[in-house]
C-alpha cells in the first residue's frame, strides 16, 4: 500500500485493486461502498459534533465567555455528552401530527446534506463522486433540505413551525437563485461544473485573485447568499428564536431534533467547502503564478490541511456574521435577495462574461 | 441620481456592517478581557461582599453565648412570617424572678426575602445577615433552621 | 389577462382565514410570563390582545396587612429592574403624610442609586433588545457592563437585584467608603463602553431598517394611554417627572429631558441611549458632593400615616410610577394602589403594532420595556 499524504489516487487505488484480489467483483463494489459508507458516516458525525464545539467557543469568545469548560479538557467532550442526552431522550410526538410526515421531515434534512458532501473534494484522489456536473449536483441536492424543513413545519400541528417553515421556503428558494448564480460568475472562468476541473484550473492562483473584481463581488454575495440559504443567522429567519421559539424544529425532541442540528452544521460545511473549492481553490495550496520558490513552499503543506484551513476560514466568517448581527425581518430578507443581491449578481456576471472575452483575468 | 442612492445605500449598509463585526472581533481576539467566573472552582478565592445578604444567624460567642432576649421584635417585623421565637421561662435561683428567654429561634430559610428589617429591629443587635449565599438542599425541610446552638445562653447583663 | 378576469380571479380565490397565536405565557420575548393572543393574517397583525395575570401576587393587598416598613420590600418585586425607584417612591409617599424632614444626604444617595439603578435597566434592556432583533451578543454585552452596577449596589445596599435599600424616613445603612470610588470608576468605563453600543446596534443598517417607522405611536396616543417614560418622550410627550415634579435632589441637578418625536422604535431606542448618558451626567454632579450628615431621619417604630390620601410619583426606568395610599390612621395603609408604568405602556401594544408583522411586534414590546411582574403586580 502506498501511502502519499499530497495525492491520496494511488493509496485509493491500492485499496481497491485489494478488494478486488480478495473479493469477486461484484462484492468487491458493494463493499467499496460500505467502506466509503461507514468512513462518510463517521466523518459527519464526528464533523457534525466538532462543528457545535467550535461554534460554541467561537461564540463564547465573541461575548466575552469561555463557553463549555467543564466535560473534558476545556470541555471537549461536552457535545459528546450533549449527544447522549439526546440519544436518550423520549422523542415525543405532539398530537394531531402527522406521524409519518413527522418522522420523514426529520430524515430528509439529514439525507441532504449526506448525498451532497460526496461530491467535495478533500484533496488530490479523495474525491467520491467526481463527474462533471459536480457543482450542479452539490447545488441541487444540498437544496433537498428545504423539503425537510416545509414538512417538519407542516406536519408539527404547530403555527409557530408552521410560520417558520414557510418563510424557510420563501426565503431558500430565493437565496438559491444568488447562490447559483455567484458561481456561474466563476463558473465563466473555468468552463467546467466539474469539481476536480474547478480546482486543477487554479494551480496557478485562486479565482478570487485571478478573477479580478467580479470574483470578489461574487464572492461576498456567494457568502452572504449561502448564510442565508443555510438558515443561519442574521438570517435564521426559520428558527427566530425570539419570534417563533424554534420554528419548524419547535415539536422535535430527542435524536430528532439533533437530526435538525446536525444538519445545520453539516450545512455549514459543505457550503464553506464550496465556497472553497470554487473561489479559493479547494485543496490547491496558494500558488501565485510562477514563483517556483514560493510555490514549492505552498505545496510542502498537506492539500488536505489547506482545504480544512480554508473551510475554517469561511466558517469562521459566517459565525462571525451570525454573533454580531441582529435578524433581518421576513421582508427585508426577501427585499435584500430581489432588489439587491440578484440584480448585482446579474450584472457581476455580465461583467466576468467581459472579463473572461477580453482577457482581463489572470 | 436613484443609482447614486442605491450604491450610496450598499455602501453606508456594508460599512455598518463592518464597525458592528470590528467590535465582536475585538473582544474575540482578546480573551484577557473575558468577564466570566468559573463558580464552584473559585469557591475558595470567592468573597462576597460584608453587607451582602445572605442568610438570617444568630451570633454567638467563643463560650456559646448569644444576645437575644426573645423580645420578637424581629418576629413582628419580618413581613413573611420566617422567623418564630419560642420563648420559655427562666426562674434566677437567687431572687426567684422568672425570665423570658429564647427556647428556639425557629427561622425559615425558605419564606425569608432577605429584607434586613429583622436586623434593623433587634434591640439588642443579636442577629446579623451572613454571606453563605450556598442554600439549596435536596430536602425542604432542611431550610427550617434553629438558629440558636444547643445549650446556648444569653449574654450576662443584655436585658 | 383582461382586467375582468383578474377581478373574477380575485374573487373566486379561495378565502384567506385569519388564524390566531397565543405568544406567550412561555415564549422567549415576552420576557417572563405575558400572554398575547395574537390575531394574523399570514405574517400580518391584524389585533394584539394582552392577557394578564399570570404572575400576579397581590402585592397591593398585602400591602393592606403590612406595615409601612415592610411595604417597601413588597415594592421590590414589582418592577425588579427598578427597584430602588420604586422603593424610593413608596417612602417618599409615607415621609410626606408624616411630614418629614429628611436629610439632604439621603435625598443625594437616593437619586445617585436610582440614576445607577436606571443605567442598569436600560443596560439590560439594550442586551435583551439585541437579543429580540436576534443578536444574541449583545445581551452578554449589557450583563458585562451591568455587573460593574450590582457589584456597587451590593456592597452598599447588601443585595443585587431586590435590594430594599430605602426605610421610611431614609436609608437603611450609610453608603459604604468604596462607595464612590467604585462609581466613578464605573462612570469612566461605562463612558467608553456605550460608544460601543452604538457601533454594534443604533448604526447598524439591519437593525435600523429593523426599527425605523416601525411600532409608531402619535403624541395623542401615548397621552392618551398613557405611555409615559422613554417610551412616552420618544413619541413627543414631556413626560419626565424628574423634571416636571422633581423629588430627591432632582431640583438640583442639571440634565436633559429627552424627546423624540418620531414615535417609533427607533425614536423609543434612542431615548434611551441617551438617558444612559444623561443619567451618567447626572451621577458625576452629585457624586462628590454628598453632604454630611445622617443617612435617616428618626422615625417611630411603628409608623401611623394622619387619616387621609397620598399620592407620590417617580420617575422609574419605565415610565411614571404612581404610589397611592389611603390611610385610616393605622399602622398598616387602608388602600395601596400602584399606577404602573409598564401596565400603562402595554395598553399601547395594540395601536403601536397593528398593520406591523410578528417580528416587528417583537421590536416594539422590545422598545416598551415591559417587565411582567410590574404589570401584573
């Protein structure tokens, strides 16, 4: 087995070409994928609860607290222990739900996230599903959730979910839009949906540098459009703890309503990796034309660890956004989207369509 | 002119934006600042203050005396009825004149609002507030307090 | 489309229902336990019905078995957040029916803490107001700079919160050495912290987009309801008894009244941010000069108000406090009625938030400051 922590394709490959020694074929694929499966599974899980550690102390550490400190060393081990709370809590269902939708809300929400972090590429060969509609692919399914969250709404029995749920649809199906089309902006330069193509396109140098200035307007609306498509604040129209108690998770308990957490978080971190991937390179360490010094500095850091830094940055930002704002109001959010955010986007786009004939971009 | 509003709009909008997250990163990137207290650990560095009103005791002596009379001025001031003084008899051997003295002074912690109007009205400034402010138990009954220690007794010459 | 179609279209759609909430007597933004049946069409207030008394402990019966001591504790617990006003009304009210005289050192220790106490209310109304808009940082900002106040209050005082620091006739103790030196130091942070307030709120462009021409309240209204304290003066009513009827050493003292006459949550905000810096105007004057003397006027121990009714409004961090007392020449009052501000102040919810949607109803009762426990009593 040959392991190489810069392109992990020969140590996938090793692994495969061994299934397929020990195994017939066909075993040999569907082992594959419970292997992918069970690494997948416990990659989210162990993400998912890293993510609420980091929220809390960065958040913590906005307001002037320390945050968790009392379960392991600087309280790492609090969202463990907060896990198995709710593992063992009862899950109720309050009457005159409708059980099955109830249930199915809750695992839609979780599934979408799921399918979508297939396609993100960790680093050179750690790639699951890489075709070349990649990007589209993300897109689309990440936006699966969305059905989750109207069905939760609906099928509580509870106005204040049902309230939440509503405005979560208008507000992602116009978010999506923004979304979209911040990265079609970048989308012009590379040519491709094809994640692994995006990132290869930027040895040289990162998109948001190269693009000129329609990348970085594209950028901040990508950032600020995918806040908001994740339901997080100042955009968490959908929960408004102040308004709506919790919104369309106010009946869930238990495991369920950590389903609903869990994919927050999970949320968080696929947007932040294509926001990554897509503007700032994905595993592609900082290269700046032809510098061969700097460069072969830049690549003796591990892809992978440039891809979790570059993550982490992004999700810092949007933490950041989320402790220091208030929340918009359903209008205002909507107002921001149509009048502001798209008619920008268009004409950003427009602008990198110039850019990109005329040769502006490096 | 309505594109100048519009871009003017986006621009002062940003820059609010930005002075709001300068203050949050502020405090984010200086943790020296952090107000919290980590409780039950600092108990032994924790002092409140001498005034704080914590809890209604009874002062006693190195010799177990105490100063109250059982006069119940305290009883008639408290305003939620937690404190209850059983006053027995004391008949002195050598001129055969009873006394009124304390048996118990019952207090009930549970019923008290800290109010200090007890303090104010003791004649003899027998009862102070302590600074224990540590009084939940797992048992009700446990906040019904006698605040007078066993086989105490009543300072010579307080009257 | 023709026009005529649209209209049959119009008609022919199915009915909109209206549909009612119940926010409250648990929800996050009542702060405590207020009950508002909510009428709405979609996200639409169509009426806002309070409904009281879920908290209600007949403070002003038990004030009928008291004496006139122990009233003053029962006053605490009304509008906790501005306790020593209240406290501080109720002895002015019982030192007027006997007539006496107090010392001019009481009158200074007792504005000092009430403008200290009514800093801290409006700090924790500024956190508690982010934290309705939705920026929860801001609430952990205003109980870091409020702490610094209940640090000066129990030391004094000997409490935090309910502090039942005014007696008939004074105050219970005298103030403590540390007293002002603790204040100052206060007042030279807290004037740095406040311009920080404003960054992180009044110039943000969500949250004034979130509170301009929101909630508006005409002058005629809040007269006529009674809206009275920041709330009332940002809609235009001079309403400051302060000024108006000053009591204490408020004569003495200069500041400005603060009014506004927008009239909507913004206007309601800024009053207060600006009554935070005149308070601190008002504390610096009289800090260092604190006259000598004794910190209570003698009393009997059993205080008799002549037959006869009194009356005696402060200013408290709300709005005008009302002590009403009727007395039959016994040690406990006949009748204690308390003219709260914030029951006052909610009267207005309906008119200020119809029209408006559900997150702007959370705005407004943000900007109206209610505390529960003053309107139930």
């Amino acid at each position: 087995m040959n392991f190489n922590i810069y392109d992990f394709t020969e140590f996938v490959n090793s692994i495969k070409l061994w299934l397929n020694s020990v195994l017939p074929p066909a075993a040999a694929d569907i082992a594959g994928f419970v292997i992918i499966g069970i690494c997948f599974l416990t990659f989210i899980v162990i993400l998912g609860l890293s993510l609420v550690y980091i929220e809390r102390k960065v958040c913590a550490f906005f307001q002037q607290r320390l945050g968790p400190m009392r379960v392991g060393f600087w309280g790492t081990a609090q969202t463990i222990a907060d896990i198995i709370k709710l593992v063992f809590k009862e899950p109720l269902i309050s009457k005159g739900s409708d059980k099955f939708l109830f249930n199915l809300a809750a695992f839609i929400v979780i599934i979408a996230p799921f399918m979508a972090i297939a396609a993100v590429p960790f680093a050179k060969g750690l790639h699951v599903l890489d075709f070349d509609i990649g990007l589209f692919f993300i897109t689309a399914i990440s936006s699966i959730g969305v059905t989750g969250i109207l069905l939760a709404g609906w099928s509580s029995n509870n106005k204040y979910s049902l309230i939440g749920a509503m405005r979560s649809g208008a507000q992602i199906v116009s978010y999506e839009l923004s979304v979209i089309l911040s990265l079609l902006t970048i989308i012009v330069l590379t040519g491709s949906l094809q994640l692994s193509v995006i990132v290869e396109s930027q040895r040289d140098g990162w998109w948001i540098f190269k693009g000129n200035i329609p990348a970085i307007i594209a950028f901040f609306i990508f950032i600020i459009a995918s806040t908001a498509e994740s339901n997080r604040g100042p955009f968490d129209m959908a929960e408004a703890e102040s308004e709506l108690t919790a919104g369309f998770h106010t009946e869930y308990s238990g495991i369920k309503f950590a389903f609903f957490f869990l994919a927050e978080y999970i949320n968080l971190f696929i947007i932040a990796a294509v926001g990554a991937t897509v503007f700032f390179g994905g595993w592609m360490p900082l290269h700046i034309g032809n510098f061969e010094f700097f460069n072969n500095i830049m690549d003796f850091i591990p892809p992978i660890i440039w891809f979790f830094g570059k993550i982490a940055a992004i999700i810092f930002l949007i933490m950041w956004f989320k402790w220091t704002f208030p929340r918009l109001r359903i209008d205002q959010l909507l107002t921001l989207e149509w009048k502001y955010l798209l008619p920008i986007n268009l004409i950003n786009l427009l602008l990198m369509a110039l850019v990109a004939l005329s040769g502006w971009h490096l | 002119m309505g594109l100048k509003n519009y871009i003017s709009d986006i621009y002062n909008g940003v820059k609010s934006l930005i002075t709001g997250m300068k203050v949050t990163g502020h405090y984010f990137t200086h943790p020296g600042e952090i107000v919290t207290q980590q409780y039950p650990e600092n108990r032994d560095t924790l002092k409140m203050f001498e005034r704080f009103r914590g809890e209604v005791v009874l002062i006693h002596d190195e010799n177990n005396m105490h100063k109250c009379t059982g006069c119940s001025a305290c009883e008639l001031a408290c305003p939620n009825g937690s404190i209850e003084i059983i006053s027995g008899k004391e008949i002195d051997p050598e001129t055969g004149k009873s006394t009124k003295i304390i048996d118990t002074f019952v207090y009930h912690l549970s019923m008290c609002t800290f109010c200090n109007l007890c303090i104010l009205s003791c004649p003899t400034d027998a009862i102070k507030m302590a600074q224990g402010f540590e009084h939940s138990v797992f048992d009700r009954s446990k906040l019904t307090k006698v605040l007078n220690k066993p086989g105490s007794k009543i300072m010579p010459g307080i009257k | 489309m023709t026009e005529q179609e649209l209209i049959t279209n119009i008609e022919t759609a199915p009915e909109t229902q209206e549909y009612f909430i119940n926010m409250g007597p648990q929800h996050p933004s009542t702060h405590g336990v207020l009950r508002l049946l909510l009428t709405l069409d979609g996200e639409i207030i169509k009426k806002v019905e309070p409904h009281l008394g879920y908290i209600h402990r007949s403070i002003e019966k038990m004030c009928e078995k008291d004496s006139y001591q122990q009233i003053v504790h029962l006053t605490d617990r009304m509008d906790y957040l501005s306790c020593h006003m209240n406290n501080e009304a109720v002895c002015l009210c019982v030192e007027n029916g006997l007539q006496l005289e107090i010392p001019e050192r009481v009158k200074v220790i007792r504005t000092i803490i009430s403008e200290l106490t009514r800093l801290s209310s409006h700090q924790l109304w500024w956190g508690v107001m982010g934290m309705d808009l939705g920026a929860i940082t801001t609430f952990l900002y205003g109980f870091r700079d409020r702490e610094l106040i209940t640090d000066i209050f129990e030391e004094t005082c000997g409490a935090r919160l309910t502090m039942n620091y005014n007696v008939p006739g004074g105050v219970m103790f005298d103030i403590h050495p540390n007293f002002q030196k603790r204040t100052k130091d206060f007042i030279t942070y807290f004037r740095k912290k406040l311009p920080e307030y404003d960054e992180l709120l009044t110039g943000n462009v969500i949250f004034t987009e979130r509170t301009k021409d929101i909630g508006y309240l005409s002058k005629e209204d809040a007269i006529s309801y009674g809206v009275t304290g920041p709330s009332g003066r940002a809609s235009g009513f001079a309403c400051d008894v302060r000024k108006r009827f000053p009591y204490s050493a408020y004569d003495r003292v200069e500041f400005k009244e603060i009014i506004y006459t927008e009239g909507d949550c913004f206007a309601r905000y800024k009053a207060r941010i600006d009554e935070m810096w005149e308070s601190m105007k008002i504390i610096e004057q009289l800090i260092d000069n604190i006259p000598e003397g004794e910190h209570k006027a003698k009393t009997k121990a059993v205080i008799k108000l002549p037959e006869g009714e009194y009356y005696q409004r402060v200013e408290t961090a709300r709005g005008e406090l009302g002590v009403y007392i009727v007395s039959d020449n016994k040690k406990s009052p006949y009748r204690v009625k308390f003219r709260s501000p914030g029951f006052s102040n909610l009267s207005a919810l309906d008119t200020m938030a119809r029209g408006n949607k559900i997150a702007d109803l959370v705005a407004t009762m943000s900007t109206l400051d209610l505390v529960i426990p003053d309107i139930d009593r």
